[in-house]
C-alpha cells in the first residue's frame, strides 16, 4: 500500500473512530423507545436541520448527481431543482402540522404510529403495511448507501484494471461501511444518529464546496473553461451547460424533466427526514431549521452540480459510463497530493463522502428499526411486550436490515443512483399522499388510506420491475419515472375510496381541529 493510502486511511480511522464514540456516549443517555427512536422530542433547530438534510442527502450527493452531469451535462440538473422545490415545500407545508398532529394524536413515535392514531385504526392493519413497505423499501436505499461507501474504498485502495473496480476491495469496503453504521446506530439511537448527521452534514457542505472550486482554479490550467471541456471529450460546451439539451446537442425531453422534478414529491413520504419534524422541541425551532435546511440544500445542490461539471473540465483520464460515479473521489485525489499535509486533507474531504453515505443508511435503519419495534413487533404481534424487549426487537430489525441490503450492494456494478430511484419513488408514492390527506384533509379515512398506500407502493413495483408493454417495464417504455404515475395513482384513490365509504367520526373531526391551536 503507498504512503499516500496510508495517510487517507488514518483519516478515516479518525472519522469512523468519532462516528463510533458518539454511539458510546448516547447509549448511556438512551433509556426507553421515545429516547431511542425520537431522542425524546427535543432536537434544537441546527442539529434537525442538519440532520433532516444530511439523512436525505446521501452517497448519491458527492457521487450519483456529480457522476450523472459529468456524463450527460446540465440537462441532469433537474433532479436538483426538483429536490429543492420539495425541500422547500416540505419544510413549509408539512414540518410543523406533522410535529403538532403526532403530539395530539396520541404522542406518535413513528410514522405508522401516527396513521394508526390519526385514523383510530383498532386493528392495526395500517401500521402492518406501512411497516412493511418501509421495511422493503429502506433494505434498498441502505444498499444504495453501502454500495456508496464500498465504491470510494475500492476506488482508493484497490487495483482497478479492466474498466471494473477491484471487486476484493469493493467486498472489504461494503463490510467496513455496513459494520460502522450499525455500531453506532444500535448502540446510541436517535441522539447518536442526529449528532452524527450534524457533524456529518457540517463535513459535507465543506467538502462539497472546496474541492470543485480549488479544482475550478488549479487544474484548468489557465486555459478557458470551454476549451478544457473540449479537451476532455465534450463535442459542444454550450449544449453541456445548457439546462435544456443534451450533451449530443438533443433537446432534453418534456417527459425527462417532468420526471427529474418528480423527485421533489418525493419528500413528502420520506420516514427518515420527516421524522426529524416529529423530533423537533418546539414550532420556533421549526422555523429556524426550515431557514438552515433550505440553505443548506440550496448550497449542497449547487455544488454537487458543479462538481460534475468541474470534474468533467478538469479529470484525466476521461472516466467513462460505469466509473462516472467517482468523478468526485477521483477529483479530490488528482488535487490533493505531492506531500503528506495535501494528501491528509485530501483524506478529510474524502470523509465527506462517507459522511454523505452514513448519514442517510444510518436513519433508515433507525426508522426500520422503529417500524418493526413498534408497529409490528408491539402494535400487533406482542402488544404486551415491555419496552426492553421491544427494543431488542427494534436493534435486531437494523442487524436484519443491514444483512439484506449487504446482500444487495454485493454486485460492484449496482447503480448508486438506481437503487436511490427506486427506493425515493417507493416511499414518496406509498407514503406522500397518505401524509399530506391525513395533515390536511379532514374526510380523509382509514379504508382510503390503506388503500391509496398500497396502490402507490405497487405502482412502483409494477412500473419498474413487470415487463408488461411490448416485453418491457412501463418505465422503460414511456422513459417516465415510475413516481409520477405512483404518486398521481395512490392520491386519486385515497380521495376516491376515502369519498364512497363512511366519514371519520366525530373523535377524528375534532382532533383533526384541535391540531390547528396546538402551541406545543
């Protein structure tokens, strides 16, 4: 191994040892589920604004995003904007009602929790199959984050011939990222994770800010911009910084856009960010997280963009398809070497990256482990259990789920952005409009509920996995991401179905008024 990957190694040993200590520290603090799976409500408005947003922005940020515009052009840009509408909606429309209607109802811990008060569900059904949905959606986003932090440890350290990572050292990276993760997730709970998510989101703005501007200044050589594209095999630099064209000169298509913005709805069924809402310790920490986590996203966003766009100006050789995602990884290595301080620096905005992955796999394992812990483990299969054993069940459900998206990530090949798009499409189709009829919509019910979550979720499935148009999948061929149908289906049922069968009761109604003078 060369003195260089030595050094990047203790500035990860660094980092991961941090990561680590904070779970320490949080086990002594957690003392029943409320503590481990909400931090006791009491998140101040940097650390939920941080973590909100650094639990969204996972190893798809420095690597997905910078890999697709390196490829493509600023044509991929739209999945940023439309990230930063649902951001903003998301911080505006549903931050403080959810926080103010999980208190009311019942001090809901989870979000299946929450449908089941806000619904009076004696049965427990929505809390089954929302639990389920989480749980097969969130074991392939955590693949995506694994498969995140074993690309950046095969990328450094393996011996990459052949157009393929090193697939020994991809193996010991996915083992790396999975086994810090959970250390500090089972030990230390919601606390742990948030303050990690804080620390972890603070390394990212800094890395994903310095690296492409002192790339923009050092590796250009002087030289105009467009002529270091030129260089560096984009044929025409104005269509490569057009929002509307293809790097091939092609306009970028009406279906393309509408489905890059389609992330934004995204947002608003998310567990592993809107719980961070639920947590927050008043509505006046609302409002000034809801200012630190926009421009944080707006900031984040920016420069993950200019990171392709620099990359692809600045980067020899020229990646291709299949390495594009590395473009960030291999940046920062072709700046920060030729002695020992550079390369240790080097090796802390690297960490951003693993910031970026553990931030995001961390929180869904949590809100997997709290699903399983809570909603079905307690809300239906031992209703008795006392909270020791429930959470037991919950830390062995994030043992589970991390063996199973291990599983996932094992092929080198996997698209980080791939298993993000279809996870992100799950939850907002299954989850977003349940959220938003249940906060706002009173003569929204429970049959409507389950039925409209159920749609969207296999929506989803059907859309992008059941070759049924001509031998393929709807999604490959209308090109239409698979959340535009799902979302648009799941709502029109939920309001349908809600309409033809019988109105909430009264003990609803009043509730669903009550939220709105609720101070708390």
């Amino acid at each position: 191994m060369s003195t260089n990957n030595i050094i990047i190694l203790v500035a990860f040993a660094f980092y991961l040892l941090l990561m680590i200590l904070i779970g320490v520290f949080y086990s002594r603090k957690t003392k029943n589920n409320e503590d481990y799976f909400l931090g006791g409500r009491n998140l101040g408005g940097w650390t939920a604004a941080l973590s909100a947003q650094a639990s969204d922005m996972s190893g798809w940020l420095l690597m997905g995003l910078p890999g697709a515009i390196y490829l493509a052009g600023t044509g991929e840009i739209w999945i940023a904007i439309g990230l930063l509408i649902g951001t903003i909606l998301n911080w505006y429309i549903v931050a403080s009602r959810l926080r103010r209607y999980t208190i009311v109802s019942g001090n809901s811990l989870t979000i299946p929790t929450f449908f089941q008060n806000r619904y009076r569900d004696k049965k427990g059904i929505i809390k089954i199959v929302s639990a389920v949905i989480i749980a097969i959606f969130f074991a392939v986003y955590t693949a995506s984050a694994f498969s995140s932090g074993a690309k950046l440890f095969a990328t450094l350290f393996g011996h990459n011939e052949g157009g393929k990572l090193d697939s020994t050292a991809y193996l010991i990276g996915l083992s790396i990222a999975a086994l810090v993760i959970l250390i500090y997730t089972f030990m230390g709970g919601f606390k742990a994770v948030c303050t990690t998510d804080f620390i972890q989101g603070m390394l990212m703005v800094v890395a994903i800010l310095a690296v492409p501007i002192v790339a923009y200044m050092t590796l250009t050589g002087g030289k105009g911009f467009d002529q270091a594209l030129m260089e560096h095999g984009v044929k025409d630099p104005a269509n490569f910084l057009n929002f509307l064209k293809n790097d091939d000169g092609s306009n970028v298509s009406a279906v393309s856009i509408i489905s890059n913005l389609a992330w934004g709805l995204g947002y608003f069924g998310m567990p592993h960010i809107i719980i961070r809402f639920m947590a927050i310790k008043s509505n006046k920490e609302v409002k000034k997280s809801r200012r630190i986590g926009i421009t944080w996203v707006i900031i984040s966003l920016a420069a993950s963009c200019f990171i392709g766009i620099v990359a692809r100006a600045c980067l020899d050789p020229v990646l291709d398809g299949s390495h594009s995602e590395t473009a960030f990884i291999k940046l920062i290595q072709q700046i920060f070497t030729g002695n020992g301080v550079l390369v240790f620096i080097g090796g802390i905005f690297l960490c951003g990256i693993l910031a970026a992955i553990m931030s995001t796999a961390d929180s869904q394992l949590l809100v997997t482990a709290s699903a399983v812990s809570e909603d079905m483990y307690k809300g239906a299969i031992n209703k008795k259990a006392s909270e020791k054993n429930a959470l037991l069940v919950g830390k062995i459900a994030v043992v589970v789920v991390a063996v199973i998206a291990f599983v996932i990530a094992l092929d080198p090949e996997s698209s980080i952005m791939g298993l993000v798009s279809n996870a992100w499409a799950g939850f907002g189709a299954a989850f977003g409009p349940v959220v938003l009829l249940a906060l706002f919509w009173k003569r929204s019910n429970l049959s409507g509920a389950i039925a409209g979550m159920s749609v969207g979720a296999l929506t989803i499935i059907v859309w992008e996995y059941i070759p049924i148009v001509n031998g393929a999948t709807p999604a490959a061929a209308t090109g239409l991401y698979s959340l535009v149908p799902g979302f648009i289906l799941a709502m029109l049922v939920n309001v349908i179905v809600s309409l033809i069968t019988e109105a909430p009761s009264k003990e609803i109604t009043d509730e669903f008024e009550e939220v709105r003078n609720f101070e708390g």
